[in-house]
C-alpha cells in the first residue's frame, strides 16, 4: 500500500529527501562530540534524519498533487503502519 507517484514525482522526492537528510547528518557527522556517541546512538540519529526528511519530502511532493487526496492517504498510510495488527513484509 502507498501512493504512486510519476517518475518525475518521484525524483523530486529523493532530492529533497536526500538533500535535507545530507545536510542534517553533515552537521551531525562534524560535531566534536559524534566520536563519543555509541554506534547505536549514530544509528538512531542517522534512521531518525533519514525518516523524518522522508516525510518532509513526501508532504512537499504531494502538496502539488491532488492535494487533498494524496495528503490524506499519505496520512492514513502512516496511521496504518503503526497499527499493531499490520505485518510489514
């Protein structure tokens, strides 16, 4: 399930994806203190950028398709992924 974009689309959301994701983890990375986090913390702190930019991108992507339609299923997606009765293959 999810919403299906054009090519064109879709190259628009993983450039801004993947440029704000970037810059969010550039300042991250060339932080003093990135050396003294734990590997697990870094991995957090990389899925957290990385998601949240995701959602960005799929917010501004769809705000010029069929707005409210696309918007509302993107919604209702997320809603249905954290449901504790869906199985994610």
């Amino acid at each position: 399930m999810g919403i299906e974009l054009s090519n064109e689309e879709y190259d628009k959301y993983v450039k801004i994806a993947g440029e704000r994701a970037k810059k969010i983890l550039d300042i991250q990375v060339n932080n003093s203190n990135w050396d003294k986090k734990s590997d697990e913390i870094k991995a957090q702190i990389i899925k957290k950028a990385i998601e949240s930019q995701r959602d960005i991108a799929k917010i501004r992507v769809l705000s010029g398709i069929d707005k409210k339609k696309r918007v509302k299923q993107f919604i209702e997606n997320k809603r249905l992924l954290k449901s504790p009765n869906r199985i994610n293959p």
